[in-house]
C-alpha cells in the first residue's frame, strides 16, 4: 500500500507537532527544552515550525499549552 502526497504532508504535520509538544518548555523552566535541556527554542523545534510554515501551519501552539 503506498501513500498519496497529501497523506504524506499530514503525517509529516501530524510529526512536527508531536516534536514541538515533547520539546515545549515545562512550567518553571521556560526558556529551556525538557528534552535537549538546551535553550528553547531548540534546534528540533526550529526545525518542526520550519516545516509546518512551509506547508502554512505554522503558528501552531501544542494544545496543553494555555496562554
């Protein structure tokens, strides 16, 4: 069984979003990732966002996150 483009492009958005959500800051320690424990944004999280604004789902903000 082989995928179409599309469902490629969504699973591929489906992936930068689980990165972004395991690599979001924890509270108390916003400025850094709970996974790289490097500065936030980390490199895998740059990355994710430069996907999802290639394919113009980039201003996403994991779920779980409240502003």
């Amino acid at each position: 069984m082989s995928l179409s483009v599309e469902q490629i492009r969504n699973r591929l958005v489906l992936d930068a979003r689980v990165i972004i959500t395991d690599h979001w800051p924890r509270p108390g320690k916003a400025d850094w990732c709970p996974i790289c424990r490097w500065q936030w944004p980390c490199e895998p999280t740059q990355v994710a966002y430069a996907y999802l604004s290639l394919v113009g789902r980039g201003r996403w903000i994991p779920p779980h996150i409240t502003r």
